[in-house]
C-alpha cells in the first residue's frame, strides 16, 4: 500500500524548492510527474518536471478517463495521470503530488486516505516579496499572483496538515516528519507487526 502525500501552495510560496528538498531527506518518495498544456519554462525538460502536450491530446486524455484528478490553473490544464499511481505500487515508493486546490479536492475524494498538506507563506508582504525576487513576473502578473494566492489561501481548512513556510530547512524537517508520520500508521505497519506478534504467540 503506498500513500499519497498531496501538496498544495500559492505560487510563490517555496513549495518547489520545499518539495524538492523533502525529497533529498526522505528515502521512497517519488514526485508524480503531471501532464500540462503549458509551455515548458526555463530548464523544464520533458518527462522530468511534466509530460508537456497539446490542448486536444489532453482533452481525448481527459475524456478518455486517463487522469486520476485535472484542472484548468491560470488558463492552461494540468492533470495527474492514473499511471504514476501504478509506477510508484510497482516501485514500492510513495507518491508526491504537487497540485492545485481543485486537484487535490478531487483528490481527496477518490482517495480519502492521501494525506494533504497545505503551505503557507508567512504573510502576504513575504509572499509579494518572493514574488517580486523570482522578477520572472510583470507587474500584472505579479499583483494578479497575489488575488489569486488569497483565492488559494481560502481553501487550507479543507487539508490534513497546514505548514507555514518561514525557512526552508526548517520546512523540509517539518515535512519529512509528516511523512515518518503517515508512514507509522498502524493500517501501514500491518505487513510489519505481523512477525513481531508471531515471536509473543510462539514464546
Ligand atoms: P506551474 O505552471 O507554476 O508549474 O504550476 C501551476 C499550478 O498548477 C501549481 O499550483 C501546481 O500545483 C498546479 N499543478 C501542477 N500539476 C498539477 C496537476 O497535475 N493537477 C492539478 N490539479 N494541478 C497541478
């Protein structure tokens, strides 16, 4: 049994850089790689940061049930495609997912036993200021990142976990202990505890 550890954010919030650093900490944890219709930025590649395909191949997708959750975020589609879910089973690792409110909404109802994990900046003057250092952004942009991060914000209460991201390290300890949490649950020690137990029956 793998789990699902969902991650949402405000863009702007550190939630890459968190994410990427959690990975390097914890052992079996695998990044769902997502479909988008937007372009690849920067050193995005193909395959690694998402699989980058046209409106209409999404679309048949979408129609055609291949995505576990979709939504369209600031005008193009991301989804999350049911066969990262096989690839981790197979691999034996569990999953991160890094999407938007209405993804993990969807999510969540598919899989009542993901965990969510909600990050926030530590106030709006922090997140305006990240904003403006990334300096990838226009004016617009930017002031149009802030409505929506408080659009976004709205939506904390509906997760497991809320994390306020003050200082990355410190975030990164946070949230590998969220997932050393999730991993101890008696329902996941199952496997585990069952030869324990046989040692006390056969004493
Ligand atoms: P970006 O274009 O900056 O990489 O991502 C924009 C937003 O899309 C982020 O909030 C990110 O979490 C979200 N996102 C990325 N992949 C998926 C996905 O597969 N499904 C959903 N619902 N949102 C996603």
């Amino acid at each position: 049994m793998i789990t699902l550890f969902v991650i949402s954010a405000p863009s702007g919030s550190g939630k890459s850089t968190l994410v990427h650093e959690v990975m390097k900490r914890v052992p079996r944890l695998r990044f769902s790689v997502s479909y988008t219709t937007r372009a690849p930025r920067g050193q995005e590649q193909n395959g690694t940061d998402y699989f980058f395909i046209g409106r209409e191949d999404f679309e048949a997708r979408a129609e055609a049930g291949e995505f576990l959750e979709w939504a369209e975020v600031f005008g193009n589609y991301y989804g999350t495609h049911c066969s990262e879910l096989d690839r981790a089973a197979d691999e034996g690792v569990d999953l991160v997912l890094d999407i938007d409110v209405q993804g993990a909404r969807q999510l969540k109802q598919k899989i009542p036993a993901a965990v969510s994990i909600f990050i926030l900046p530590p106030s709006r003057g922090e997140l305006e200021q990240r904003l403006r250092a990334r300096s990838q952004d226009s004016e617009q942009v930017i002031e149009r990142r802030l409505q929506e991060a408080a659009e976004e914000i709205r939506n904390y209460s509906n997760y497991d976990y809320v994390l306020v991201n003050r200082e990355v390290g410190a975030s990164a300890e946070r949230l590998a202990a969220i997932v050393e949490a999730a991993r101890s649950r008696r329902d996941r020690m199952e496997r585990e505890i069952r030869p324990i137990l046989e040692t006390f029956n056969n004493a």
